[in-house]
C-alpha cells in the first residue's frame, strides 16, 4: 500500500528494463536498495520499466522475477512491494505532460537535428531554445520541451556523493514528451517514482547526469524530491565498465555453473561497501544490520571473479552434507552428467562427498571431481598421462597391481600404506608413488584423496584399471622408436 503524503516510511524502489538476462550490476543495485528497505523496516518496490515494447519480452520479465526470487527477494516477504510495470502508468505521463505545458514549464518545439545545426553552424551542438517563446501549440511531430531556468544551480543531494551542483545554464531544455505525445524515459520515471511514494532513489553512477533533470520535474510537478544516491560503477580486471558485450555478466549464468545463491548475495553487498572490522563473509541479516547506504564508496568497484570463487567455496563448505548433495544433484544427472542414470550410484555418491565438499568451490566442478567412479572407464586426459606416466611407472604399477591384488583390507589406511611402501622400493616418497595409480585408476593427476576413492570404487574396478594403464605403457613402450645402438669411435 502506498503511503499518504507526508509518510515517513522508506520507499525504495528497483526498476529494471526487460531486455536481456539479468545483470549483476542490477542485482547488487536491488541488493542495496533492499538492505535500505530491511534496515529502515520500509519497502522495496518493484517496477518493470517495460515501454520499451519492441525489445521487451515476456521471458525477461520471468527472468527478473526469478533472479530477484534466488537471492531473497520475492513477494512471499512483506519488504516486497509489486511489481509494477511501466507501461500501465501511460495515462498518468501524459496526464504529467499536460500539466508541464498548462503551468508554462514545457513547450512544444517542431525543430529538427538538422534546424538546429543549420542555426548553430555545429551539428554536435545542444538545442538552442528557438522555440522557447514561439507559443506552438500541440501537432503531431513537435516535441514536448521542459523550460530549465537560465539561472541558478540545482543541487542534488546524493547520500554517497555529497551535494553535486549542476549549473541551470549548462542545462538545454531537453525533451520530456515525444513528437507522437508518448513521454520519454526521464519523465516517465519521474512520474512513476511520484505515484509509488518512492522516498529514496538508489541506483548506478550511470544515471547522475540525469538527476538535476528529474529533480527539476519532481519541482515543477509540485512534489519534494526523494533523496538519491548513487552507487559506484562496476569494473573488470581491466578496470573497464562490465558490459555483456565483453565479460559475463548475467547472473544466472552464474548460477548455472554452480554458483550459490547466498554467496553471490554476500559477494555482491560487497561490491562498493564493507561491513567494517575486515570481515567479508557474513550471513545476509547481518550484512544488512551493518549496511548503511551513506556509507558506500563512490570509486569503481571490482568485479574480482576469483574472490567471487573462494567465497562460492567458503559457502560450500558450511553446508551440511545433505544440503551439499541436494545442491550438486543437478550435476549427477543428464544432460550435465556424462554418465548415464544405469552407471550413476547415489550411495558411491555419498561415501565420497564430504570428501567432494572440502574441495570444489563450484558446484559444476563436481563431475570432474567423481566421474572415475561412475563411469566405466577413466577419462583420457593426455596431460595427466604424460606428466604422471614417466619412466619407471610402468614397474611401479607393475609392483603396485600385484600388492593390491594380496591386499587383506580394502580400506584407505590399508592402501595408503602399500602404495607408500611400494613407493620405498622404487625410491620415491608417496606423492611420486601415487601419481601413476591416481591417473591409472581416475584419469587425472588432480582429485578427491587417492586411497578414500579406491576404497569407494573396489578392488575390481581398480585392479582393471590399472591393468588397462600397463595395456597402455606396453603399447607405447612398443611404438616409440627404436634407440640407436652406439658405435666404435662414438663420442657421448
């Protein structure tokens, strides 16, 4: 419910356009504005900002929804307020144009780009003001142009960038309705923000340049402006703007990789501000007990994807087991999975993920990390193979096979102990020792501890392995080229 005038409750506000999958940058601006409306006990409003109707697609409205929904904010919570959509306030706008014109405050301007750099010799140049004072009344064609004062200054009050002053005379009078009547983005906002009791206005950096205008309007419509700030642009490791032109930037590819919901939250309330006391991974209620907006930072924030990572494994690691293997389900079956639902064994699954857990900071990388167990046989990876199968690994496997066959205990300490004693005999210590048994029996020098996974996948299973890794070595050992033999008189 909209508050009467006067209210002093908070009302922020989110308005994103339908256009495309869901930026990070708009999420940690509805982020921001929802820890304002948590902290204040006020609301968060949602408006789809959908007049745009040849790029606006219905899809992309249940994309916002959905994104909004997966990091805490939906309309089960009583902070969440809509959503509204722009395009069913179009009465109201043009109700707004007319009331500009009526009060004298905007002018209807029949000029064309090329009228105007035909009078100021400058085709970059702004408008002019030449139909100021020609008193056109409304056609079809002619704009709808707000008149900004020739003197004077309009200040913003911007909680994070101070008190920005904007000379009225750098201003031109710019155009709030189009030559079809249809208001434009300026003052439609505006108008919006006005009848959804909007008290607070907290969005990106990118939008300041527009403030002394909309704060103009909300003047001329009779209204007190809301109080802005305006939050710091984010950057790459380039220290460029993100765009989705260059870099990833939606967040639900993010979360399709295996990305948690609550670390992405805790990563992105991060972005431009800090909870104090060199803390960084905190649970969201606290965050936002400690969030104030004044105290964001002005300067570009750093979009640090591998920071991002090592908070997605922090999470990871908190869960209990059983919330970790609900998260990776969707990775231990088709079409992520490359195995297939006969060859997956969800208690094999089980054995080895707490062992999966303490390792992965994402969640998609959990089926490099268990398909040796699932599949029938090891994936060939030609980099592991050639860095672990060296000389000497042959005879190593070789002494290794006929231990692990006599072995009494199938069991990790039991194996850990061969392959260490092996190792003696060969005069490795244990990292060298088990680097051909791990690519032999998983396919990959790096994974979940050796000896746990043997245990897991049988002495079967890896005795065959191991027996195919030497199939292998022999081949090799046999199409590599013959060494020269040495001659008299043959110098080293």
């Amino acid at each position: 419910m909209i508050p009467a005038a006067g209210s002093s409750a908070v009302r922020v506000r989110f308005a994103p356009s339908p256009t495309g999958m869901f930026h990070v940058g708009g999420a940690r601006s509805a982020l921001f504005n929802w820890a304002v409306a948590k902290h204040q006990g006020g609301t968060f409003v949602l408006r789809v900002e959908d007049t745009d109707a040849a790029r606006n697609k219905p899809e992309w409205v249940d994309g916002i929804l959905s994104a909004l929904a997966s990091l805490g904010m939906h309309a089960e919570d009583p902070t969440f307020e809509g959503p509204y959509f722009q395009s069913q306030n179009v009465a109201k706008h043009r109700e707004a144009s007319a009331r500009l014109y009526e009060a004298g405050r905007a002018y209807y301007c029949d000029c064309t780009r090329d009228d105007v750099a035909a009078r100021t010799g400058n085709p970059q140049s702004g408008y002019d003001g030449f139909c100021r004072d020609r008193g056109l009344d409304y056609e079809p064609g002619r704009a709808l142009r707000f008149r900004t004062p020739d003197e004077g200054e309009t200040q913003v009050v911007d909680l994070i960038r101070g008190n920005p002053t904007f000379p009225n005379s750098a201003m031109e009078d710019f155009v709030v309705a189009r030559g079809d009547g249809s208001p434009v983005f300026l003052l439609a906002n505006v108008v919006d923000d006005l009848d959804e009791g909007i008290t607070h206005v907290i969005r990106g950096e990118e939008h300041l340049p527009n403030t002394p205008k909309q704060q103009l309007l909300w003047e001329a419509l009779g209204a007190q402006p809301p109080t802005w700030a305006h939050l710091p642009v984010i950057v790459n490791e380039k220290r460029q703007k993100l765009s989705k032109r260059r870099d990833k930037v939606a967040l639900e590819d993010y979360l399709a990789e295996g990305y948690l919901p609550d670390a992405m939250v805790n990563y992105l309330m991060l972005l431009g501000w800090a909870p104090g006391n060199d803390e960084e991974i905190l649970p969201f209620d606290e965050l936002v007990e400690r969030f104030r907006i004044e105290d964001v930072n002005s300067a570009s924030a750093f979009f640090d994807v591998k920071k991002l990572l090592s908070f997605n494994g922090e999470y990871i690691r908190k869960m209990s087991v059983e919330d970790f293997i609900a998260a990776v389900d969707p990775w231990l079956h088709a079409p992520k999975a490359p195995w297939t639902e006969e060859q997956y064994d969800a208690a094999a699954f089980a054995r080895v993920a707490p062992l999966a857990q303490s390792r992965v900071a994402l969640l998609a990388d959990i089926t490099d990390n268990v398909d040796f167990l699932f599949l029938d046989e090891p994936v060939d990876d030609e980099r592991s193979w050639a860095k672990a199968m060296k000389a000497g690994a042959a005879e190593l496997l070789t002494d290794a096979r006929a231990a692990l066959a006599d072995l009494a205990t199938w069991e990790a300490e039991p194996l850990k102990d061969l392959v260490t004693a092996v190792g003696e005999q060969h005069g490795l210590k244990l990292g060298k020792a088990q680097a051909p048994v791990r690519v032999a029996v998983t396919g990959r020098t790096i994974g979940l501890p050796l000896f746990e996974s043997l245990e897991v996948l049988g002495r079967e299973r890896t005795l065959a392995r191991v027996d195919a890794a030497l199939a292998r070595l022999a081949r090799e050992a046999d199409a590599a080229p013959a060494t020269p033999a040495a001659t008299d008189g043959a110098t080293a």
